[in-house]
C-alpha cells in the first residue's frame, strides 16, 4: 500500500488506494475539522498535497486561488496506488498546533498581582553540590555522603530518592570529582531528590503549566531560574471527538475501556504540545522538573482516569478535589517521570483547577490588595462551562453553569478557535446591514471566534439588524440577510471571499446559541449576587477570563447582555486566566498557598438546586436582557441609533 | 515438535527429538543441577519421567530401585517424537523449591529475644474504616471523607495516596456503604495508603521476610495480625550460574545488560518462591503489604539493580546503605505494587542487611539483656560470606571474610545443600575407619552438606585417620581409604548405597576447601578479639548463625576449630537468622528501630586493610589450630582417643 507522510507532524501512514485522504490522517491519529462529516461541504479539512498524485473530485467548493496552491479537500480527496505528501495547514488548527507569544496572557493580569522575584519559589529546584570524596575510613555510602552534602545547605528534613535515581548517584558523583546538580521537589521538611546529574546543570531547569480545558489544551514551558515563560502552545483537547461538553464526556466514559480511551486522548494532545513546545526551545521533555494543572473537575478526573460518572450523579460527588503528592510517571505525562505534576486543587463537582488557579489573577486573593477593605469582586471565567466566583478577604462563593462551547466556536456552523482565519471583529453598516470583517493574521475568513460573533451580534442589535430575540430583520432587505421560509441566515463573507470557497453564515439557530450561552453566565452571576442581597451595582470590580478570542470588547458584551451595564474601567480581561494561575503556582510556592487557602475558603453553590436559577435564566434570554432597566446604557445607545 | 510439561511447575515446552531433557529444562527457565556438566556421571540431574516414552541410554548410574521408579538422568535422557510428562523431584533442590517448617528457626531463637505480643507492630497496617456517605452541602470528595475517617483514628499527619488506588476509590466506599478497609504503611506522621477494599478485609493481611543470600534465597510468608509466620520456601539464587561468590558476581555485572540479567535472575527466584509460599496458603501475591529484605551489600546492590563495582574497588563504597522508601513496583517483587519494600541497612562494604537483621536474634540489640552489663558477645554467620559481630551495650565492632560456599556444599564435590538425602551426620569408626552415615528424611544419601561435614572431619581428626593438616592416614589400611599417587579420598558411601548409583567421595581437596573456609572465620574473630586487647575467653556468649545444615554440633566445629573451645553453654546455635531477623522487623516497629539504632553504632573493619589478618589465617590452617594450646579440650579429646 502506498505511504502518506503528513506534514508538519511526520507521521507517516499506509493506506489502500481509494481511501480518502480524511479516513487516511485519522487512521494516523491526526484530527482534521469535519463538522459537515465527510460530504465536502464545510471546507474544513482543507490540506495541500506537497507531492505526488490524488484524486480530488470537488474542488469546486475551494476558490480558485487556494487549488492553484495544491490545496484540496482531504474528505473529498482518494489516494491513487502512489506515495503523497500533505501538508495539513495550521489554519486547520487541528494537531497543528497554534502559537501565540508566551509572555501575551501574563500581560493582561496587573502587574502588581504577578509574583515579584522575591516571591520566586519554584516547587521544583536545580541545586549544585560539591559531595566530599569516598574515604575508606568513614564508611559512607554514596547516598550518605550525598544527603549530608545536601543537608548542610538545606537542614535536616526527610530526603527520599526513587530507586530510578539512586541508580544513577556512583556514577554521576565520579564522573566531576563529586560536583553534580540535584532536582527536587521540597514538601515541607521533605525533599524528593528526583534527578541528579553530573557537573553544573542549574541552568537545565524548567516547567510546565497545563491548562486542560474541555475544548481547548494549553502548555506553556517556563524557564524556572527566572519563572519566565519561554513558550505556548495549544490545541484542541483531542477528546472533543468523544463529546462537545463534560456532560457528554462523562456519558461517553461509562466503561473502563472508554475512561481509558478518555484518559489517553487527553494525554496524547498534552504530551504533543509538550513535544512541540520543548522542541521549538530546544529542551528534553526529561529536563522538565515539574507540571502544575489546572482543569476543572471533569478534565482532571478525565486525565487521572478517575472514574467521573459520580460528578453527575446526586450528591455529585467528585472522587477528589485536593490531589496527593503524583508522579510524572503515575500521571502518564511525558517529563521526568519521578517529577511532581501537581494539581490546582477544586472546589465542587463543577469548579476546578482552572477557577482556583484563575482567581490568582485577580485582587480575590492578594493579600496586599486594596480591595482588601471589603470591596466586592467578580471573577467569570467563560468556556465551555462558566464559572463564577464572588467575595471579598472575607467571604469567596463559587458556582458553575453549563454555557456550552458557543464562545469556542463550538455547535456554531462556522464557529472556530481564535486560530488565523478566524473573525474576531466584525461592523454592521447601519444602512445597509453588511458586515465589514477583521480576521486573525488578516487572512481570508475561515469561520468566526467568540470575539468575533459578540462584535456581531451587539452591531446587528444596536443597528436594528436583529432584534433583543436574536430574530433578524426581515422588514427590511439587506444584501447580508437571507430569508428561507421561518428561518432567516446572515452571510458574513461570500463564497469569493472566504477562505474555503464556501459562503460562511450565521443562522438564527447560531444566535440562538449564543444568547443561550449568554444567558447562562449573566443568571449565575446575578442568582449567585441575589442570594447575597445585592445588585451588579455593589461590584467594585469584574475580572473576566476565557478563551473566547484573542481580546473581549467589553462594550459589546455588555450590549449583548453578557456582562453587566457597569463602568468600564471595573472590568480586566484576563485571557486564559487558568494557565497564567498554573504559571504562577509553578514558580511560586507562596501563590500555592494563597491559592489552596483560597479553595479552603470558597464555598460551592450548586445551581440546579436552586429554583431560582431558571427564572433568572429565561429572563436573560434576550439582548441585553429583558429587563432593560438593567442596561440603561444600552438602552440609550439604542435609542441614540433609531 | 512434541510438548514435555515438566512438574510440579507446570511448565510446558515444545522441544525437538533428539534433545536432551536437561537441555529441554533448561529452555524452559528450569534448572536442574548438573556439575559434571551433562556428562551422565554426577547423578544429580535426575528426573521422573511420569508419562510418555524417552530415550534413556545410561540408565546404569542410577539404582535399581530407581529405574523402577521411572526415574531417570535428564542429561543422558533423549526425547522422541512424543509428549512427555517429567516430573522434577523436590530433592533435586533446583527450583522445586524446599519446605523448611516455617516456625523451625524462630524456635532456634531464644523467647525472651522475638518480639511480644505488646511489640507486635507490623510496619503495613489494615484498618477498617466506615466512612460516611457523601452528602450534598458537605462538599467533600470521596477522598476528603476516608481521609477525615482515617484521621479520626489516627490524629493529623500526611496521608499519601498512589494514583492506583485513588482510582478503587469511589467504587470502594459505595460498594458496603462506606465500610472499607485501608492498607497502609506508617512512616513517622505520613500515611501511605496502598490499597482500598470494600468490606472488612482485616484478615487478608500478610507480610514477607526475604533473605537474600549470595547462595540461597528464602522467602517467609507471615500472616501479619498475628505475627505468625505460615510457610518458608527456600531455593537457589538463580545467580549461581553467574558465579558462586560475591566477587565473581560483581564481575559478572560488569555491564548495565549483564547487571539487569542478575537483577532478573535473583528477582525471578524470589518472585518464583512468593508464587510458591503464596499458592500453598491460599493468598494473593498482591494481598502481601510489605515485604522486609535482608541480604548482604552485594545481593542489595544486585537485586536493585545498583551497579554493584565500587564495592570491589578502593576504597569499597556502596552506593547506599540505608535505604529509602521503595515501592515493590520499583524493585519489581510481585506482591502489591505501591507495597513498602524496606531494606535492612548495611554497615559496611561487606557487611549488610542479614547481619543487621541477625544480630536481633541475639543479646547485643536487646534492651532487656542482663549482658548489658559489659558482658562480651560474639555472632558470627557462617554462609558464602562469613560475618562477625562483637560488643556489648557500649560498643559494636564488624567485619567480614570470605568464606566460600564450603559450608553449603559448594565447591564440593559431592557437597549440597541441607535437602532431603544430605548427610547431615557422620560417625567414623576408630577401628576401620569407616562410616555410618544419616541423612536428611533418612532417604539414601546424594551428597553431604555443611553439618555433615564438620561431623565428619572432626571424627576422622579424632579417630586419628587423619591429620591436623587435613591428610588421611596412609599408614594404616582402612576400607574408607582410597589412596591414588599423592592423593587420597574418603569414601562416604558405595555406589550401591547411594541414591544416584554412584559412590560419595570426600577428597582431600575438600578437606582443604573446608579447612580454609575455617580458618577464615576463625582466624576473623581471633583478629577482631586482638583488636580490642581480648582473647575468646572473654566472651560470655557466641551466637552461631548460617545455613550450613539444620543443626550444628557446637563441638565438633570446635575440634574442627571452626568455633573456640569453650563451655558449650556459652553458644546458642540460631539458624537462619537473617530471614528471622527480617520477620521481627516486618512484625515489630519497635524491633526495626532498635536495628537501624544498633546499624548506626557498629563499627566495620576492614579485614584486607589488617596486616596481621593473614598471620591469624594462615595459623588456623590446621585442625583445630596450629597453636593447640587454644584448644585445651580438643587435645585432651585427642590423648584420650589415642
């Protein structure tokens, strides 16, 4: 059978002439986007063949320019009896893998809330020793004469090695005269020695912050000596092929074969994106001393192949929410493997890692805060599920809601991750109600992000395109608005002008999505203020966290009824908030504390037990909110464009 | 090819005509002894064929009665086109696997020295536990309820979980509604969960004591909530075939891929012999919690893999003596993988876990002891290695000497281990000289062993038919007596007594070999002693430890001049008492304390590093002693007998 190579990965595949190009690169584990299942029709598997020949029936749904290119369908696309290279493009997004600039998500967080050198403390050390010679009189062993060497700079404490090192101590201490670099991982006064090497490797030293989102999976290698971050990547959690949100995951996971396919999906695109961030930095995933992850409970249950089918059953019951002492090797994930992978502990069944790391970007949990002296804070982290804390220095309250992967691109028809192609702003001409757009890597639009469909849907309703029931316009023609029988559908970029060849629209049933998703995150925020007796109003500030796009205008999300009507300059955008707490706990054992003292302390609201909830819910249903009183800004912006 | 299954293993192997059923056993992983090297004049490989028909050319050099039985020489037996069924007889010793009562070596030791009833401690633990159901506003995980539970009984601490058995969990505690039993292992204030069962398990709880000797390896199953031990299995270390002695280990392990092969070798006859032990009680190897390791550095440096070189280089330095936390995964014994395996320290190069476990069996480590009022003590283990002890409360003084395998029947002719057809016991008569032998479970004997031997060159030194240097008596005729050219041999029994149909010869190479062996031990204590200022007569008690036979006659190794003359009532003999050691420690918490304490005081002596060590050996050359005068009462013994 003729070889496939798959570029940029490698992977190479045998596969029978007559087989789809599609079938071929899953058969080799690679994921190309398929939401329309193989009919050729959404031009998502879009590859370029580099060499040798295919059969390529329906080109025609690619433009012009794009076939001249080499570029084909690969759903569309048969292998003849003849070798082929194909590259499968980064704007794919999927397994590419998508840089963005290491140090772009710390920025976001205020400065004075990241960790200062003098909190520098990474969990995992590098540490020079000058270990005596053997003497014959002394009767030390190798191990002996180490751990006194160590004890002199460190005190007295348990010291433990794993058999794996202490196989390599007699040789690593002869080969410099005694000089070698020990890694550890301090516990208290215990010292796990999970490496030594010979000679001067201090400078050999780094980490991992993990980010397991439903949807998406992010690492981000750090240089430990001076917590600077050296690189990001991430891509789609590879578990999507098994369910969109965690409800279906944990449905999919019912039998022990499937939580271990679960575990090993999740696994794989986080070794990959380990692979790939090392590589591009020139480090030995064996080098990597420490992972910190942050996920929610689902996810993390998922990645330590805890059975998570107790998460969805009444009382909802996770197996775990602070995680023990866990080696790389027991995890599974591909760094040292007596090196620690520690997990930001959870809170409930619904709020995670990811909430107890993300609130270290906010004023929540500093304690030189301002804030401090009872000022209220909000934090919402939106992804595929929403969650919320709220409080003070004296009181923490969390909750989760189920907002679906909308804002991820996810159950939209040419929804996508802010990846190059993507829509991230668009303007609605007043007149004539057509889109201008701008894409990421201002490329030709392969789909639009969650930034991208706000921008949209808070035009279309200022501008009257749409009404406050996600219903658009059909008193009045314009050359954007297609109206089919009940259903009417927005083009956002023709065919000649889409990357894919193919028209891309948003329908009603889209927005109807998105207002749903919407709604869920503003009546948690406001049921959860409710139960306190008080308003959006008591809020001095709202830190808002998620992976909807590279930027969030918070404008717009106030006009679509996403945030509240309040001040801008109470809101901070965070970014993946999640991997930049996992970044901090990484460097910094104080942030550790801070951050499991602030899960000791929050308190888990369980949404579906309270009956409020749905009427704050189908109240939101609607741009901004049925309650317009609720937005008077927006309510006069509107006024203002009639 | 036609299958041989070979009993009682079970062990099935296809084999071509034509091959022999040493070669075929063999392939198999089964070894079968055979020091003449297949040439069908040793006996020792000899099999029974159970069913099917062989190719059997010599069946000559086995008895008669033998034949009858189906009994054959697997060397010097072919295969033919047909199955087979062989069974291969325990008394072969080879991986048969020999029973020894498991409470025999235990009744050795003196009552008031094993741990009490208020001692019994076991480092493992189970613990039963009813943990409460999880409840909705509680917000505790599964693992948050049965670490509150655990706590209630056992006050704060760190409670550690391996991901193994974080994953039994939730299914654990809704199995009995929350009733669970714990398996742990105490270290200080940190708990170290290893498993979690439903229901009350207390009762399947059981530990091993392993003795790793550079000729045997034992393996004692002790059924933990009483202290009592349930069965011993002893075997080979399958590393003989890589060389009998320590040193010829280490330079066998002179490459990582031949260090792994001894660490595979010793690893499946210990894995081999817990299968064994386990099988004939009824327990799972991974119902076994703990395993308590004792053997000398070399064995300890082989068994985990440490490459074992510098031991035999100046200036002797192991890798490590005290070991740390191990896990029965890491070491690779097959018993519950997250179970502790503890390492008994070592002292010196030469000087290891078997002698810190041994000394339990004795005064010197016993708090209680009347000794403790300055009154001297002696150990010595008498095994390939021989190891010395001396001291009191104030004081531990240690060294080792190479002794040989003499004493377990190795580079003996007709020597063997303690098993079933050794003679054990020998009696010369003064008139002719010749023997009346006994032999372990009074079946005709094979070969002599350690115990026997000493019988029997002290009878033949007492009787006169032979000499202090070890020479048999040329003058005088006697049927026993074999004199060729300038050697002669002792005939232990004819051909026609003899279970392998051929006779049983002692050389006077092997008197040598014994002689030597004896010196070495000898001449060790008598250095030590001179060391201190002292002579043996200053020793209130001698404790003789080894595996040379199932007794020893005190006095007979003193006119050998293997032990001091002194009062008998100043010896205890105690066996084994490095697997009796190992069992205290994995029985008593109190007891591994007192050994780690007692490990930390001795003092090691390095035997090649004394000049005046070959002085005293070469003096104890001779039978009993060249200085007779230490030996008032072997002289009078030899007047009278004269």
């Amino acid at each position: 059978m003729p070889e496939i190579r798959f570029l940029p990965s490698g992977i190479v595949v045998e596969a029978a002439a007559g087989t789809s190009l599609l079938e071929a690169a899953r058969a080799s584990g690679l994921e190309l986007d398929s939401p329309c299942g193989g009919k050729g029709t959404c031009g998502k598997c879009i590859v370029r063949i580099v060499s040798g020949d295919a059969d390529s029936e329906s080109l025609g749904t690619l433009s012009r320019t794009v076939v001249a290119e080499g570029y084909v369908l690969a759903c569309a696309t048969r292998i003849l009896g003849t070798p082929l290279v194909v590259e499968i493009p980064e704007r794919s997004g999927w397994k590419g893998g998508q840089f963005t600039d290491a140090e772009e998500d710390l920025a976001l967080v205020s400065r004075e809330l990241l960790p200062t050198r003098w909190e520098f403390e990474p969990l995992a050390m590098k540490w020079l020793l000058d270990v005596s010679e053997p003497k014959r009189d002394e009767g030390l062993s190798d191990l002996d004469r180490l751990t006194r060497s160590f004890r002199k700079d460190w005190g007295k404490g348990e010291v433990f090695y794993p058999l794996s090192v202490i196989r390599k101590v007699a040789d690593a201490l002869r080969a410099e005269a005694g000089r070698v670099t020990v890694s550890l991982i301090r516990d208290g006064d215990t010292f796990r020695i999970i490496d030594v090497e010979p000679g001067d490797r201090t400078s050999r030293h780094w980490g991992l912050a993990i980010d397991i989102g439903t949807t998406t999976i992010a690492v981000q290698l750090v240089f430990l000596p001076l917590a600077r971050p050296v690189g990001t990547r991430n891509d789609y959690n590879a578990q999507v092929s098994c369910g969109l949100d965690v409800i279906s995951r944990i449905n999919y996971a019912r039998t022990p074969a499937r939580l271990e396919e679960l575990r090993g999906l999740a696994l794989g695109t986080i070794n990959a994106l380990i692979g790939q961030v090392c590589g591009a930095h020139g480090v030995k995933p064996e080098e990597v001393a420490n992972a910190v992850v942050a996920g929610n409970p689902t996810m993390t249950h998922l990645v330590l192949g805890l059975k998570p089918e107790y998460l969805r059953l009444d009382p909802y019951t996770p197996t775990a929410s602070a995680l023990p002492y866990l080696t790389a090797r027991e995890v599974g994930i591909g760094i040292n493997p007596e090196s620690w992978v520690y997990f930001c502990p959870s809170v409930g069944s619904y709020v995670g890692g990811d909430i107890t790391a993300g609130i270290l970007c906010t004023s929540l949990v500093d304690p030189a805060a301002k804030e401090a002296e009872g000022t209220l804070s909000l934090f919402i982290d939106i992804g595929t599920n929403g969650e919320i804390v709220i409080g003070n220095h004296d009181f923490l309250m969390t909750c989760a809601c189920s907002a679906g992967p909308a804002f991820e691109g996810g159950g939209i028809d040419c929804g996508m991750r802010a990846a190059v192609g993507a829509i991230e702003r668009v303007r609605v001409d007043p007149e004539t109600g057509s889109p201008a757009v701008w894409t990421v890597g201002n490329e030709k639009p392969r789909g639009i992000c969650g930034s991208g469909m706000i921008c949209l849907l808070s035009d279309l309703y200022l501008t009257g395109w749409m009404d406050g029931q996600g219903r658009l316009a059909r008193d009045r023609p314009s050359p954007a608005i297609e109206v089919e029988g009940r259903r009417a559908r927005y083009l956002l970029a023709p065919a000649e002008e889409s990357a894919t060849g193919k028209p891309l629209y948003i329908t009603e049933t889209d927005i109807d999505n998105i207002i749903r998703a919407k709604a869920a995150i503003y009546s948690a925020c406001s049921m959860i203020l409710g139960k306190l007796g008080l308003g959006f109003g008591d809020l001095g500030h709202l830190y808002i966290a998620g992976g909807f796009g590279r930027f969030l205008d918070i404008g717009q999300a106030i006009v679509l009824g996403l945030l509240p009507d309040l001040p801008r300059d109470r809101f901070t955008y965070l970014g993946n908030s999640s991997l930049t707490g996992a970044y901090m706990v990484l460097v910094s054992r104080d942030f550790k504390e801070r951050m499991e003292e602030a899960a000791d302390r929050m308190t888990y609201i369980d949404l579906g037990a309270e009956s409020e909830y749905m009427d704050h819910y189908t109240a939101s249903l609607f741009i901004p909110h049925t309650d317009l009183g609720r937005f008077p800004t927006v309510a006069a912006a509107k006024r203002k464009a009639r």
